[in-house]
C-alpha cells in the first residue's frame, strides 16, 4: 500500500504561482509513476502530469504545457511536486496526486492504484 497526502493548495489570483507537494508513504516511492489530476465542480476528473520512476520521463495536458513543471525527489522525501506558473482560473479545482503500480507513464485515472485526498487550488480573476 501506498498513502499519499497533498499540500499547497490555496487562493491566488490569475497570473500567480503555487506550488503542490505530495507525500508519499508506505512502499517504496522511487518504483512508482506518479501523476496530477484535478476535478473541478461539475467535470470529470482530468489528467495534469505525470512523471516516471526516474524522474527522466515527463507528460502533460496540452492545457498546462509550459506553465506547470511535475518533479520528485526519490532520495529522502518521497514527494512529488507540481510547479504551476502563470495560473488562470479555468486551473481552478480540487488537485489530486496519484501512483500506479508498474511505473507506467499514463493519463488515465483508472490506471492509477493509489490516491490522495486531494487539495483545492482556487484562481481568481
């Protein structure tokens, strides 16, 4: 099993910057992917970032491109991080961090095995 816990989100306005951290626990980070999604009220759950096992391998929605930056740091604090510059309020939603089995490089939230409980990111205009 692996516990994640998110932190980071928060009120900022439209242009700024947060940073979002996920804590892992439990089995061995580092054989991990791990992703970002975010749900906003009333949509689907949709895929952010995901970054393999190494950290080597990185993907993202076309919506986030060159604004958000996923990381992790394997060696001592098991945690992820979601960098997102230039924030506009359709990035508004409740972020969720996730790790799947495998190490598999994917988009899909059904393929994921583990989840956080999420951490509500807010942009204002």
């Amino acid at each position: 099993q692996v516990q994640l816990e998110e932190s980071g989100g928060g009120l900022v306005q439209a242009g700024g910057s947060l940073r979002l951290s996920c804590a892992a626990s439990g089995r061995t980070f580092s054989s991990f992917a791990v992703g970002w999604f975010r749900q906003a009220p009333g949509k689907e759950r949709e895929f952010v970032a995901v970054i393999s096992w190494s950290g080597v391998s990185t993907y993202y929605a076309d919506s986030v491109k060159g604004r958000f930056t996923i990381s992790r740091d394997n060696a001592g604090k098991n945690t992820m991080y979601l960098q997102m510059n230039s924030l506009k309020p359709e990035d508004t939603a409740v972020y969720y961090c996730a790790a799947g089995d495998g190490n598999k490089v994917t988009t899909f939230p059904y393929e994921y095995d583990y989840w956080g409980q999420g951490t509500q990111v807010t942009v204002s205009s």
